[in-house]
C-alpha cells in the first residue's frame, strides 16, 4: 500500500519513493539474481565464448518507451535470457579478442556494494573520495612519481590519453589558452607519436583542437618501437620551420603486438628538447606489478604522465582507466575551474579540495576506485602480477605451438601477451578472416584479426586470469581445422603441444 501524506492544506500526496513497497520479496529476488551472477562466472567454461545475437532477441530491444512499471522479476528474466547470453564474453577464458580484461567475482561484487553507496566522486568532503586517493597514492608509489604527483580515474584510456594531451597543451601554451582559445601559438604545436600507436591519440589531438595533421607518426623498427632517431630528426626540421614540439607519446604495449617503445631513450629526448612525455600504458603499464616483466618498462618512471587501464590486465570490471601526472599542480591548472556552487571550505561537506573535478572534464563521477581497492586489497599485486607473467607464458607457449605447425605461421615477434599469427594458404587474407569469424561464431574461443606489413593476422590477445594452456590448444585446434575446411586442405593432422605451459 502508498503510504499517504497530508500537508497542512489538507492535499493528499502520495509517496513516489522508488524503493521496493515489499522489502523482503525484493531481498529473495536480489539474493537470486546475485546467486546467479556467481554461477553464471563460476560455470563459464560450460557457455560458448560468444554467440551471435538471434534476429528475435534484437528485435525485442526495439520496443517502445516503457510508460507503465513492471514486475522487477520479469525485468529480471528479460535480462536473463535475452541480453546476459548475448555479451561480448570477455569473461570467458576463451576471449583472447582485442584486448579485454576478464574481470573478477571481487570486482563483481565490489560493483555492488559501490551502487548501494551511490557517491558521487565530483567533489565534498567524503571517505569514497579518499578511496580514490589511496589508487592514486598507490600508482604514484608503483611508478616511482614524485610527491605532488595527481592522479584521476575515468573511463579508459582513450580519455586519459586525451587529457593528457589537454594538459600538455595547457602546459605549453599557458593557462591563459584555457580563455583565449589555442590561437596562433596553437596551431604551431606538433606531437609525435609512432606508427604503432593507438589510433585514440590521434582522435585526442583532433578534440583537443590541435588537428590530427600536427600529430606526427614517426616510422617503427622490426619489434614495432618507435624509431628514436628519426623522431629527433622529425622535431629538428619541425623546429626549423617554426612549429613548437610540444608531447611525445610512447606506448607501453602497443595495441597490435605488445611492442614498447624505448621509455629510458624517449625520457632522455623529451627532457633535453623540453616537451611533455606521456606514455599509453592503456595495458602494457601494470606489467609494473610483476618482477620479472616490470624492467621492460624501464624508464617509465621519467614521464610526465601516465595513461593506463585497469578493465585490461588489472582484470576490474569495465570501466576503469587512470591518468597519472607527474606535476599535480599542472595537471589541475588544465581543468580546474571555479564555480560559486562548487564554492570550496574549511569545514563541512564541502571541504577536503581540491577535488577530482577538479582534475578532469567530469563534474559527477561514479565510484570506479571501490571495484580498484577491493581487487588491488584483495590480490595483491603480487598475485595480480603473477596473473599478468603468466598471460605472457601462455603467450610464449602459443608461439611455441604456431611454429611448430607447418600450416601456421608466425607474424610478429611475441613481446608480452599478444600472438599474431596466420593459416597458410592461398587467398591467406581472405581465408584467415573467415577462419576468425568461424571460430568466434563457433563459441570455441574468440581471436580478432588486424593486418601487420599488409598481412591480414589472426591475434590473439592473452589478457584474462582465467586463460589456460587448453583454452590455447583450443584456439590451435580450431584454426587448424576450420582452416583446412576453408581452404580444401583435407583432413589435417593435429600435432601434439610441443610443450607445457608454465
Ligand atoms: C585499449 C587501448 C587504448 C584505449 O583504451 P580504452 O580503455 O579502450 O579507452 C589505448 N591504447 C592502447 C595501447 C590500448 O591497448
């Protein structure tokens, strides 16, 4: 029943709360539907790894604006059967696609907890914003930054690499830029990157304003990093003419093959020629949480700023990206901005500044540190590491296994976590793209493709803690068979792992 409120008037107002009228049948449906997420992670290996959606399930997201309420449990259902079966399966051991993180339960459930709470991290006074500031202390310690290092989380790494650059630009054409626009001293800014990069960097100078003809994408060596001579050399002739260098951005684990630039030569070229040094860790970055891979990243404690990504290798629940930045105080002076409702004080809810808003283009913010904590307090980043060397292993025993298959071929060298490799054949870029959406479409696992020296590759990206050395024999197998019935080589003999994985 509503529960009816008279005012003085004597008008009748009837509740309009959301909360459940009957708390104890939304507590049984709520423990259902959390039993059955846990089953659903516990039991994943017994699900295709993905499945195409049937045209009957898409066609009921075309309905019409949901006037009236409905049952929570038919809600529930709805979700149950049409949507949950239908994911990108990036849980699943078999998703080697791209590169996803597998989340975890603790992630899951820390999710949870952190919509009971429903902070709201812009800004006040409150112990959800120091959770926040504890990710920050702890990745301001595991990188070696100095004290007066910021930090902020936001969606992933293509919006921290963006205001990395808006940072960058504020920082070398002052704050005053902020009010007067880029103008003229603006068009001049050049920013270079390699060949390899993340297309999100040259999305970010086109937001920024900067345009993507002033990023310059300097050419790659055989390992796919950056070439440090010719980038000096690019800058030399870019100052001759005028224009002002202004950020270099190296990549810590390059989005096709692992690749990382040399962080310790860039540093020394960055500091030398004074611009700003940012690196896109987006996964390659937490390799700083295992000993044995943490010295390839030698050199990324010199940055100016950090861009990674948790959602990937630091296995939480999507979305959560960070940005690091060396000089705290730079940082802030790109974004902060004063507001009399934002008004700042000494005491009271609205103390505690400066606040996250200030350090980034977002005023409310959700609470992506609680699913962080609980997975950095909970594993360690000792177990978290071990996780991350072990995705390598399992790496090094697909390239173990590609060469020693006389129908597949190896295309890149295997760095950290990701193996591109192809079915030889014929018409290899036409059939090794129907081998992939073959094998996707079979549940069996989930490889992407990219084209490295023009060669379509099937990649496959070894980022989920759950991934084993039989869920890469899967993968093997089933590019071996769909591409013998793809390009009528017959029935083609499985050769055994030459060796185990670690
Ligand atoms: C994934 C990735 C990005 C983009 O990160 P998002 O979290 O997807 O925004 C950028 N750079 C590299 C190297 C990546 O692997």
């Amino acid at each position: 029943m509503n529960e009816i409120v008279r005012n003085d008037v004597n008008t009748a107002v009837e509740s309009a709360s959301l909360d459940p009228q009957d708390w104890s049948a939304f507590r049984a449906l709520a423990h259902r539907m959390l039993d059955e997420t846990i089953d659903s992670i516990a039991n994943v290996r017994e699900r295709p790894v993905w499945q195409p959606i049937p045209d009957r399930v898409r066609a009921e997201f075309r309905a019409d604006v949901p006037r009236a309420a409905a049952e929570l449990g038919d809600v529930y259902r709805e979700f149950s059967e049409n949507i949950a079966p239908y994911a990108t399966g990036n849980v699943h051991p078999g998703f080697m696609g791209w590169v996803h993180g597998g989340g975890t339960a603790v992630g899951m459930v820390a999710e949870m907890l952190a919509a009971g709470l429903n902070a709201n991290l812009g800004g006040r006074d409150h112990m959800p914003i120091e959770v926040e500031r504890q990710i920050v202390e702890w990745m301001r310690q595991l990188f070696g930054f100095p004290q007066g290092a910021s930090g902020i989380l936001v969606t992933g790494t293509s919006m921290a690499n963006l205001m990395a650059v808006l940072v960058a630009r504020s920082s070398a054409l002052g704050t005053l830029a902020r009010q007067h626009g880029i103008g003229n001293d603006g068009a001049l800014l050049t920013a270079y990157t390699s060949k390899a990069a993340h297309g999100c960097i040259s999305r970010a100078m086109d937001i920024a304003g900067l345009g993507t003809d002033a990023l310059r994408r300097i050419d790659i060596d055989a390992d796919h990093r950056i070439d440090v001579a010719a980038l000096r050399a690019q800058i030399a002739i870019d100052r001759e003419v005028g224009f002002k260098p202004f950020l270099v951005v190296a990549s810590a684990g390059t989005v096709d093959i692992g690749a990382i630039d040399d962080l310790e030569a860039l540093a020394a070229l960055c500091r030398e020629e004074q611009i700003w040094f940012h690196v896109d860790g987006a996964f390659g970055a937490l390799a700083v949480l295992s000993d044995e891979l943490a010295p390839l990243l030698a050199g990324i404690e010199l940055a100016d700023s950090i861009a990674l990504d948790f959602h990937k290798w630091g296995q939480v629940p999507y979305d959560a990206g960070f940005l690091l930045v060396r000089d705290g105080e730079r940082h802030r002076q790109a974004f902060a901005q004063p507001a009399a409702y934002l008004r700042r004080e000494a005491r009271g809810l609205a103390a505690g500044s400066h606040w996250p808003c200030d350090f980034g283009p977002d005023l409310s913010r959700g609470f992506r540190a609680l699913k962080t904590w609980f997975t950095l307090k909970t594993f360690g980043t000792e177990r978290l590491g071990a996780a991350i060397a072990r995705t390598c292993a399992l790496a090094k025993y697909l390239e173990a296994r590609v060469v020693a298959e006389p129908k597949l071929e190896l295309l890149a060298p295997v760095n950290l976590n990701i193996v591109c490799f192809r079915y030889r054949a014929d018409d290899a870029d036409g059939i090794n793209g129907e081998i992939v959406a073959d094998i996707q479409e079979s549940g069996i696992a989930a490889p992407s493709s990219t084209t490295l020296d023009g060669k379509l590759a099937i990649r496959a990206a070894i980022v989920n803690h759950r991934t084993d050395a039989s869920d890469i024999d899967a993968l093997v197998s089933a590019v071996l068979e769909f591409g013998a019935r793809r390009s009528g080589d017959g029935v083609v003999e499985i050769a055994a792992p030459p060796l185990a994985a670690q």
